[in-house]
C-alpha cells in the first residue's frame, strides 16, 4: 500500500496521476481543514472543496466531479472511503479548494 499528500491549492491540484501500464486501487482520500479552529466562529476558517476522477485525455469539469462544494470547518476531516475506484495508467486524482493551503489532501492506493 501506498500513499500521497498534498495541499490543496485554489488550482487544480493533482493528488495522484497514475503511470503509464500501471492500475492503482485507492483504497482511501481524506481531506483535513488544517487550520485552528475559533471557538466563537465556527465559520472563521471554513473553506469548499472539490474532487475530480479525470481520464487520461479528459479535462477537469461537471462529468469527472465526484464530490462538490462540501464545506469543512477548521479541524474538521472529511474521508472518502465508501467504494474502491480502479484508475490506470494517465488517469488522475485533482482537487482544488475557495482558501489555499488550508486543506490537505492524502489518496491511499494499492498498485494492481
């Protein structure tokens, strides 16, 4: 097993892009709202992210968006661990976010 991090940028930000002749299985994405959270205003460091499972050749966009403006709260962790996705050789894991640098993002996979 393996894994990847990265911060997550208002750009998209490629979390893992698989290469050629390879097939991963990712076992788990989770995302964390590194910043301190404010006791009295929750809202203070709540930033949006997005999440996108783009095939080789495909451009970011609405077909590829599996997970959409979900907002996280400083300290909060969002984990995404429902289903295992098969991706190949070009395909890529993206995300972007409203505030950068805040999120943080780490993909666990397994190379088939």
């Amino acid at each position: 097993m393996a894994i990847q991090s990265v911060l997550i940028q208002t750009i998209d930000t490629v979390l893992l892009e698989v290469p050629a002749e390879q097939r991963y299985a990712v076992t788990v994405i989770m995302i964390c709202n590194t910043a301190t959270a404010n006791p009295a205003d929750d809202t203070e460091n709540l930033t949006n992210f997005d999440l996108h499972f783009v095939k080789q050749g495909n451009a970011i966009g609405n077909l590829n968006k599996v997970i959409g403006s979900v907002p996280m709260t400083a300290g909060e962790t969002f984990t995404f661990d429902t289903e295992k996705i098969i991706i190949e050789g070009g395909d890529r894991i993206i995300v972007n976010c409203d505030s950068p640098t805040v999120l943080s993002a780490t993909v666990s996979y397994l190379e088939l």
